[in-house]
C-alpha cells in the first residue's frame, strides 16, 4: 500500500520544477500572475469580468482558464476586455504546471501586467499543484455555506488572499460571518480578506486596489 506514495511524490515533485520555470519564466517578463481557485459557482468568472474593465486603464491583463470541458469562461474573460488562453484540461479537475507552461506559450508575456489563472472549480487538489503564480486567491461565497473553512483546511490555509463573494446575499441564507471567519482565522491567521458582490460592485474597490498595489510592487521588484 506504501508502494504508492513515492509515485506521487516524484509527480509533485516534477510538478513544483515545472511551477519554478513558469515562475522564472513570468518574473523575466515582469508578469504578476495569481492562481485563482474556488469550488464551482463561487464567481471566479464573475470577479474576472468585474476585475478586468476596471483595471484596463492601468494594467495590461491576460487570463488564463483552465475549465474541464468548455471554452464559455474564456469567452467572458475575453468579453470583458482580457487577452484569454483557455486551457480544457481533459476531465482533470485541476490545473497543473505543465497546463500553465502551455498557455504561457501561447500568449506574448512583454505585453501583460497582471495574469489571472482561473483554476478549475474545485476545493481540494488545486490547493495541491503550484503553479508558479505569485499569490494564490480563494474565493468563497455566501451561499456555499459559513462551514467551508472546517472541511477544506488545505485549501484555506494555502491562499494569501481570501474574496468571500455574494455579500448581497447575506440578509437571506442563513451565513454566520462570525464562524467563518473564526474558521479563517484558524487556519491561516491574519489573512487578507475582500468582502465583495460581483453583482451590486460592493466591495469591488479594495479588491482592486490590492491587485493594482501587488501587481506594481511585483513588476518594481523584477525591473
Ligand atoms: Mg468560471
Ligand atoms: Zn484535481
């Protein structure tokens, strides 16, 4: 039964190589990129298109998207204003750095400021597969419950931004803000929160402004 691990282990491994050259690969080029990650309907897609507009005055943004099958959210990032690579990953459910690699082929790097990776919707193995993005976002949402932290602690402490979306939504399902963000707290303490709904522009501001603070401060550290 332990036959197994060290298979998985040589994955992970070749893995976080292939996350150190994509990262290398982006600071050469002054690209600060994020690693998106939620469970389904939590509104990746929508902060995306709510992100982009309003941040393509100062920065040059791409996007990728890593969905199981369809092409439908790269066709939101690209609506709304973004250079967008979409990446079908083929039923896996989660990105990983060799599908980062091929996308970061594919788009001109010295064109782009900002890069938002779009993970696929899914609490669990993301959190397992570096990327080679900068920071990793997590975005969860009031509908899903106040519970999430307390059964997806791997997820949760491996973010450095957490956007808890739908905000419009709190007077009507029944969310204890209060034991959320204990749960938070508990596995990742101190961590940067944004409240926010996609829908109402609530919230939105700080967001962005972080996103704009980290993107410029990145782009100084590798210039
Ligand atoms: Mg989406
Ligand atoms: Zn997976």
């Amino acid at each position: 039964m332990n036959q197994r691990i060290p298979v998985v282990e040589k994955i992970l491994n070749a893995n976080d190589r292939l996350a150190a050259e994509n990262r290398r690969l982006l600071d050469e080029h002054g690209v600060f990129a994020i690693n998106l990650m939620a469970s389904p309907g939590a509104g990746k897609t929508s902060l995306i298109e709510q992100t982009v507009p309003r941040l393509a005055a100062e920065l040059r943004l791409a996007v990728v998207d890593g969905d199981i099958a369809t092409s439908l959210d790269a066709d939101r990032a690209a609506a709304a204003g973004a250079i967008a690579v979409q990446i079908n990953t083929g039923g896996d459910c989660h990105l990983d750095a060799v599908m980062l690699q091929q996308a970061l082929a594919q788009l001109d790097l010295r064109a782009v400021d900002l890069l938002i990776v779009e993970n696929v919707g899914n609490l669990v193995c993301p959190a397992s597969f570096a990327l080679g993005t900068h920071l990793s976002v997590l975005v969860a949402s009031v509908p899903e419950g106040d519970d999430k932290p307390y059964k997806y602690p791997g997820m949760y402490r491996g973010v450095e931004a957490l956007v808890i979306n739908k905000i419009d939504l709190l007077p009507y399902v029944p969310f204890r803000m209060d034991y959320f963000r204990q749960g938070v707290e508990l596995l990742n303490p101190g961590l940067r929160t944004f409240p926010l709904s996609c829908r109402t522009g609530e919230g939105l501001e700080a967001w962005l402004d972080w996103l704009r603070g980290e993107t410029r401060r990145r782009q100084g550290e590798h210039r």
